[in-house]
C-alpha cells in the first residue's frame, strides 16, 4: 500500500525567455533588443505556457478485491494555460504592419487554452494493468482557435484585408461548477525480468505506456460559443470636410457587421484534451541505467514531449537522474530528479525539468515538483 502526496508545476515559451516572460507576470518594458532576440528565436509555430497539478493517490495492488486485481484512487486539482501562434502574428503585434507592407501575414492554426479542474479518480490495478474511471469538474474551461486566417496591407499601406475562421467556447466561474467530464484511464507496464549481480533478488524493467482522460466534457447550459468567418477590407475614408476627423476613422458598425462574430449561450458537448504517454523509470538495481520517455496533450497547444537520459545509483538509499528533454511548451532542457528512502518506507523526490530556467533570465521557463511517497508495509 503506497500514499502518495505530489505537487508539480512548470511554464515555458519555444520564443520567450524567462526575462520577456516575467514582464507578463510582474510588468516592465519590452525593449527593442528583447523582441528581436524572441524574433529570431520564432518558428512557424510559436508556443507559451504553464500547467500544475497538486494531489494524493493511494494504491493497493497487493491486497485484491477480486482475483488478481487491487485497487488505486486519486484527488487532484488541476490548471493549465497556453497560446500558440505564427510568426507573422508575432510580428504583426510587435512591430506593426508596416514591415510586412505588399506582404500577407498569415494567422491560421493561432489558438489558445485556460483550464481549471478538479479530478475524482478510482480504478484497479494488478501490477501490470491499471483501468480507471475518473470525474473531472471544471471551474474554467475556455478554449479557442483560428483555424485559417490572414491580413494583406499593400505596398502603399492604404489598402488593409483582413480573413479569418476561427471558434471559441467559453465557460468560467472560480467559485462555481461550470462543467463536467467523465473519462477512461488506462496504464499498461511491459516488464523485463532483471536478476541481481550477486542473484540474491530480481526485478523487473519495465516500460509504462498510458492515457490520461480520454472522454467527454459537458458544459452547463451557459457555455458561450463563437464562431467568426469574415473579409473585411479597409481602404481609407473620404474627406469632405474638416468635420469629417470628428467621426471615426473607421465605421465601428461597418466593420461589425463585416466580421459577423456569432455567439451563442447554451450547453457545450466535446471532446476531454486527453493526454498519452510512455515512460521506462529506473529500475535501482544498477549503477547507471538509461531513462527515457514521451508526453503529448491533445487539444492544448502543447508539442510531444521528449527526454532521455540516466539514472545514477549513489548509494543504497539514494538516486539522482539527469536528462535532456525538446519540447512540450519549451524548447531544449536540461532536468534533474533527487530522490532519497528513509527508514525503507519513505520516498521523497525533488525534480525539475527546467533546471537551468529556475536561475537563469535567458533560458525558456521554469519547472519544479516534489513527491512524498510513503509505503505502509
């Protein structure tokens, strides 16, 4: 029987150092030497984002409830954010149109994501199959995305067209629940036997394949969908007379009715942003072992995760794995897990996958966790 308490967080950018991005989170200014430094570090996709989680698990696979199965449960309160965009987006925010004058400027495939929930997990488990049915209930759930979209400004920058297609759903209330999922969990573990050098005991690699949250969300019936699909063009006003600057530049009902934005307040039904993974955890047994693994989160702008890396065995009762990871909201990172058994029933864990982000203002995030897992024997 293990209990397990956890806390993990981490935010990044694959554009923004920790330097941009702390003016977003404690204001200041934005230097010209900052948005070329972040120009030049733009890709055709741009991404920036955080995400943590705080829980408690408890699992049991050695007593079964029934034939080979045990059982597991887990509470946790979950947040999540991130945006991602082009370059030309990029551009057209930080240095207007006028580099981009004859040129079209593309949008599509520019979206975003903020998610608050709480999830109520239970399953079995038999040491090699977990299956899970799990509760979510969301305090925050908003999600949008611009799936083609593009601005033309022309040579003369007298002539502006805008297109664009794109949704949103909307739905938030901190103090209330705004709705629900209801999701499958699954973990698989391929297992290798391993025997001691000095054959005294064995233990098995293993190699953990899974999915997180697969189902569907339902929304209370005040979810706010918005669809846009429009051309707009603008080319500038007549002049009549002096009086004519006391009007707008631009015909605010004009320009409305043009982007034709439609909402609608009702109940919205769609997919979870599920989650999948593997993993091969250390096994403890030798001195140095390889890890290595891969994360992906569907539906929120977030690119598959990647690392490999080492585990050193320090001494009988400790570890400590190092690795390079590519990806997720990030760009190259370097983590590091400590992790130390006291008494041969407590586990305690420090990690970082941004280990660099944490003391440096030019690296791409920070991240950090902790796990506190106690075995009752």
């Amino acid at each position: 029987m293990v209990l397990n308490i956890y806390a993990n967080g981490n935010y990044g950018s694959s554009i923004f150092n920790n330097q941009f991005m702390d003016v977003f989170r404690f204001g200041g200014f934005i230097d010209n030497e900052m948005k070329d430094e972040a120009l030049s570090n733009s890709k055709r996709i741009n991404y920036v984002g955080g995400e943590g989680s705080f829980g408690v698990s408890f699992s049991d696979p050695i007593h079964k409830l029934f034939g080979n199965w045990g059982y597991y449960v887990d509470i946790s309160a979950n947040a999540s954010g991130a945006v991602q965009f082009t370059d030309d987006l990029y551009e057209l925010a930080f240095y207007g149109n006028k580099s981009n004058a004859g040129d079209t400027s593309f949008m599509g495939q520019t979206g975003f994501h903020s998610r608050s929930f709480k999830k109520f997990a239970a399953g079995i488990d038999n040491n090699k199959l977990k299956i899970g049915l799990s509760f979510l209930s969301f305090s925050n759930y908003n999600q949008g995305l611009v799936q083609s979209g593009y601005t033309y400004t022309d040579s003369l920058g007298s002539n502006i067209s805008l297109d664009i297609n794109g949704s949103q759903v909307q739905s938030n209330n901190a103090l209330k629940h705004i709705g629900s999922g209801f999701a499958v969990d699954f973990e698989y573990r391929l297992s290798q036997e391993l025997i001691a050098k000095d054959s005294s005991h064995s233990k098995s690699t293993t190699i953990i394949i899974g999915i997180k949250n697969i189902g569907i969300y339902v929304s209370q019936k005040n979810s706010i969908l918005t669809t846009v699909d429009t051309t707009y063009n603008y080319s500038g006003f007549n002049v009549s007379s002096i009086s004519s600057f006391g009007n707008s530049i631009i015909n605010q009902q004009e320009l409305t009715d043009s982007i034709r934005l439609i909402s609608d307040t009702t109940q919205f039904v769609g997919l979870l942003p599920f989650e999948i993974y593997f993993h091969k955890p250390p096994t403890y047994l030798k001195k140095w072992e390889i890890i290595y693994g891969f994360r992906y989160k569907i539906q929120s702008s977030y690119r598959a995760f990647l690392y490999m890396g080492g585990n050193l065995h320090l001494a009988s009762k400790m570890n400590i794995s190092s690795y390079l990871a590519y990806g997720g909201y990030n760009n190259l990172q370097f983590g590091l897990a400590l992790n130390k058994r006291f008494k041969n029933n407590l586990l305690v864990e420090i990690n970082s996958n941004n280990l660099l982000g944490i003391f440096s203002k030019t690296q791409h995030g920070k991240a950090a966790g902790i796990s506190l897992k106690y075995n009752f024997k």
